[in-house]
C-alpha cells in the first residue's frame, strides 16, 4: 500500500499513524464494564473481570524506600495477562465505529482498498488509518477519534502522532493538518519494530537491527558463560531477531556479514577463532557447531525461511 508514497503524480494517498497517550492507564471502567455487556457475557463473569480490574492498588518507590498503597480509578494493569485481551475488545468497539461511520458515507478508502473496506491496521495500541487523503475522509476519522475518546477515556497523542500523504498539495495538506494537529512525516516510518517504507531499504536502514543485536551481546558477560551457553545465546536470541526481521524483507549480504562478525567475536570472546566461521554455522549432523547460518538465504521466500529456520535448508542446526 505505501509502495507508491515517493512518487509525485499518482492518486491521493494519505496514511496516519496514530499514537494512543497512555493506552492501558487510560482505560475508563464504566466504558470497559458497558463493552463486556456488549459481547453479551454472563452478569456474573463480568463481575468477576471488573471485581479484578477495579480492586487493585499501587505503591510508589519514594527516596529508595515503598509508599502505598492506593487505589487506582481508572485503567487496566500493566503485566496483567488479562489486560491486553480486555484492551482489544475495547479497540474492537472504535473499529466498529470507523465501520459504521465509512459504510454508506462520503469516505474515500485509500487506494487498493475500497473492495476489502480496509480502512485501518491494528495491533495492540498501535494504529494506522488509511485513507484517500481529502479532507472529508479524513475529517470522518478525526470524529471517530474524538468520540471514541470521549467514551473510553483512549486520547491521541498529537505529538507524537503523525500523517504520510502523497498527491496531495500543499494548501490541502495545511487544511489537514491544522485539523488534525498531527505532524506531517515522510517514510520510511518504524511500525511494530520495522521500517516500512516505500522504498528499497538501504543496509543503513538496517543499522537498528544491528543495534540491537549488539546491544544484546554487550549485556551478556563471556567471562561468566560457558562456550555453549554463547553459542545457545546466538542460536536462540540472535537469531530470533534475525528472523523477525526477515518475516518482512530480506537482509543483504553486507548486513548478515556484520551481524556474523559480531557473533563471531562473541563466541570467540574476541580472540583467534580455532575454527571457520562457515564451518561452525554448519549443522551439528555435520559435524558443526549449528551456530547461524552459513548461507544468508536470500533465494528462499520469506515465510518459507521462518517456517524453515532450523529445516535443512538452511544450515542453522
């Protein structure tokens, strides 16, 4: 969908990327308790949901010591495995109102995606709106924000939050974004971790990804690890990053080299390794250590590569 935001001259195109201030602290509970007497649950359950969310309390670490407790009055609890489902059924009533608000209106979809009706992309508190980029369309989210607000106590961060637009001038965008407030941005833009952009990414798009992952390894200790507890660490975290990363696109032979060096001289513990790095990421039947991937891959699809992470297409052991 935002594969075409760099180009000049095609059809309106306006993404918003929307940030919730404080999602799960903001919660209201009568708005929670009138939801779950939406989906039609038994009285008694929803009691027992709202007898949980309601009674807890909280301290606050003052001067290095405990204070508290005291109650809370609104929000659901941070850690608590309830609390993210409860939050998506909240979410579940907004994206109901965008549904009914679009069907049958003046809402423009978003290019490619008026035969689906797609208008946004959730997960968790993380929200993006499409849209065709007039200044109706986008109105009629604005209003769905608001109410929603107004009901669920779920503000928008406005600075935080921002819009992608293309094809659009630059009388029209000032319209839009002195009605939304929002920041206006260019991609590529991070969405649940990744860069999505509308163009190739360049192997300084990937400098996050090695960030991470030598970040990673600056917390690990090699004084105090075995040489298989490094080489469990590479195989199960490491590459656990890696393949998040290649679910959506990718990662260049100039990117896997980097990340084998850092690897490298994490198990090694920086000093003369005894052994090639190609033949440790060989598979363990192989007489291999099965410390990564000797062959970075790139001739396989992507969920093939996920789906096949430690198959014998690749040599990962």
């Amino acid at each position: 969908m935002v594969r075409q935001y760099t180009r000049k001259w095609i059809s309106l195109c306006c993404t918003i990327n929307v940030d919730l201030r404080k999602a799960f602290d903001s919660v209201s509970w009568g708005f929670l308790s009138q939801v779950l007497y939406g989906y039609s649950l038994p009285p008694l359950f929803n009691s027992w949901i709202m007898k949980c969310v309601s009674t807890s309390s909280f301290s606050m670490v003052l001067n290095g010591s405990l204070h508290g407790f005291f109650p809370s009055k609104r929000g659901l609890k941070q850690g608590d495995p309830m609390s993210p489902a409860l939050f998506l059924l909240c979410m579940e009533f907004f994206l109901r109102m965008i549904k009914r608000k679009t069907t049958n209106s003046e809402f423009n979809f978003h290019p490619k995606c008026e035969k689906l009706k797609i208008t946004h992309l959730l997960f968790a508190d993380d929200l993006m709106l499409f849209s065709c980029g007039d200044f109706l369309s986008i109105h009629i989210l604005m209003e769905c924000l608001q109410e929603f607000r107004d009901v669920s106590g779920l503000a928008v961060n406005t600075s935080k939050s921002s819009i992608f637009r293309v094809g659009i001038v630059d009388n029209e965008l000032d319209v839009i974004l002195a009605r939304t407030e929002f920041t206006r941005r260019e991609m590529p833009v991070w969405y649940l971790g990744i860069p999505l952009g509308a163009q190739r990414l360049s192997v300084s798009d990937y400098s996050p990804l090695m960030d991470c992952i030598a970040y990673c390894i600056s917390k690990w200790t090699t004084k105090s690890l075995s040489f298989s507890g490094r080489l469990e660490l590479i195989r199960s975290i490491i590459q656990g990053v890696e393949c998040f990363w290649l679910q959506c696109f990718p990662l260049p032979a100039a990117v896997i080299d980097k990340i084998h060096r850092l690897c490298w001289n994490f198990l090694w513990n920086s000093k003369r390794a005894p052994v090639a790095w190609r033949k440790s990421a060989t598979q363990k039947k192989r007489v291999g250590l099965g410390s990564g991937t000797s062959n970075p891959g790139m001739s396989l699809s992507l969920p093939e590569f996920c789906g096949t992470f430690t198959a014998r297409q690749i040599h990962c052991g």
